[in-house]
C-alpha cells in the first residue's frame, strides 16, 4: 500500500495518529506525516509524497485515512489503484 498526504489540507486534527500511531505522527507544524518502517522522521518532501507502509495493519491504515476530517490523506495499492 501506499500512502499520499496532501499537507496543504491537513489540518493537525490528527485522527491518524490515534487510530494508526505506528503509522502517522504529527510533524513540528503540527502537519501529519508517515513514519517509515524504521520510525525515523521524514523530510516534508518524503511526508507528501508517496509512501509504502507496513507498520500498523492495512485496515487500521485505511480506517484512519478514512477519518481524515480534511480527505487529506490518499491511499493506492502497489498497482496504482485508489483505496482511499
């Protein structure tokens, strides 16, 4: 799976990071990012763009994209395929 945030409409309400902590964290303005497999921090160019995540399970990973009040975060299987 990967995964798009869309900085420019995250709002920090972070949904994300309660439902998928392993794989959102709020980044220092308060924006959501990924956090990789190895939880090291992003740069704001790796956050927004695309991702493969394989830290919390995908249906946690989706459920929190789907909570996203602003729609600020994508998700694609490998193949391209919009999930969220």
């Amino acid at each position: 799976m990967k995964i798009v945030v869309d900085r420019m409409k995250c709002i920090g309400a972070a949904p994300c990071v309660v439902i998928a902590a392993r794989t959102f964290q709020l980044d220092a303005e308060g924006k959501a990012e990924v956090i990789d497999v190895d939880r090291k921090q992003q740069t704001v160019e790796e956050s927004s763009g695309v991702v493969t995540v394989h830290n919390d399970a995908r249906e946690i990973v989706i459920e929190a994209a789907r909570s996203c009040p602003t729609n600020a975060i994508s998700l694609f299987e490998d193949d391209g395929t919009r999930i969220v």
